[in-house]
C-alpha cells in the first residue's frame, strides 16, 4: 500500500494502481505481467511495468520476437502435457527439457496455442498496454548490467528507472506491487 497505515482486509477501497515487475526473460515468464497489466487497464486501473534482469528480454528489439518457453528445470511443465494429447498428471522430465529442438517445439506448442486464444505476441501486447494507457520501463541497473542503451529498447518505452523511481510511482494510490 502508498500509506503507512497497516493492511486492513476488511477495506474495500478500490485499487488504483498496479505495479508489476517482471524479472524472467522466458515466453512462460513474461506473459503473466502482460496479462495483469491488460486486464488492469480494462478494468480502469493505472499500470506500470517494470522489466529487469532477464525480463529485459522482452523490450530488447533483437529478442522480443523470439521468446523461448524454458524447459529445463521448469517443474510446471506438466500443464502443458495437455497440449500433447498427456494427461495434466504426467509429468515432464528435465532431462528431456535439455535435448537440442525441445524447447522450440514447446515455445511453437505454447505460441499456437495463443494463438487459437486470440492472445496477441508480445510486442503487440506491449503496444496493446500502452496504447490503453499503460506505462512500460526499464530497470537502469539491468540495463547496465547488461551493457544496453535506449536504442537497444523498443521504442515506445516510457523510461529507464531505477528502482527506487519505479516505487514512486505508487505516491499517492491504492497501489498493489505485484512480482512475476
């Protein structure tokens, strides 16, 4: 919360803001925060996100359109057994997530599958967010850490902050901070 006051469950004031910082690079990592900033634009709520670290991957003109779904020592991958014809049950072992061609073949099952859902890649979710308002930036250290400038970025960022900037933009709102 923007207050000092302590978290009461009882108050149902609405939210106004979301802040959402996205700090893994893979398709499987970045999606959540696109999500969460739509709906949060649809739903009339303020939304910023935050990319650092490997989420950076996903603002980087070079690799925004290749996103890879990560495969190995990804314990999760049971959910996409289904997309297979497997039961949710099966698991998915990681060695198998390291053999050359497998993560491609998982990256194209979750891209078709998005597909037939009508959810958008992600520059064009990007473009989605912030044509409805929506505010994207860089992490200042990432981009440092990782020796890229603003022209490596795509171009309709609204900023590189740092950290510390990024939390200012909660002054003054019902803000929730969300990590994905």
């Amino acid at each position: 919360m923007s207050d000092s006051a302590p978290f009461d469950p009882d108050n149902n004031a609405p939210l106004e803001k979301v802040l959402i910082i996205v700090s893994r690079g893979s398709l499987d990592g970045i999606y959540p925060a696109l999500i969460l900033a739509n709906g949060a634009r649809m739903e009339g709520i303020e939304a910023s996100v935050f990319f650092t670290f490997f989420g950076m991957n996903a603002l980087i003109e070079k690799t925004m359109d290749s996103l890879k779904v990560s495969t190995v020592g990804n314990a999760a991958l049971n959910l996409a057994m289904p997309m297979l014809g497997m039961p949710v049950t099966m698991p998915f072992p990681t060695m198998v997530g390291s053999i050359p061609g497998v993560s491609a073949f998982a990256t194209h099952l979750m891209n078709k599958e998005m597909e037939r859902l009508d959810v958008p890649p992600v520059r064009e979710f990007l473009e989605m967010i912030s044509d409805a308002g929506g505010k994207i930036y860089a992490c200042k250290l990432a981009m440092d850490m990782f020796k890229l400038g603003k022209e490596d970025l795509w171009e309709r960022l609204d900023g590189v902050l740092t950290v510390g900037d990024f939390y200012k933009e909660a002054a003054g709102t019902r803000t929730q901070v969300l990590f994905t």
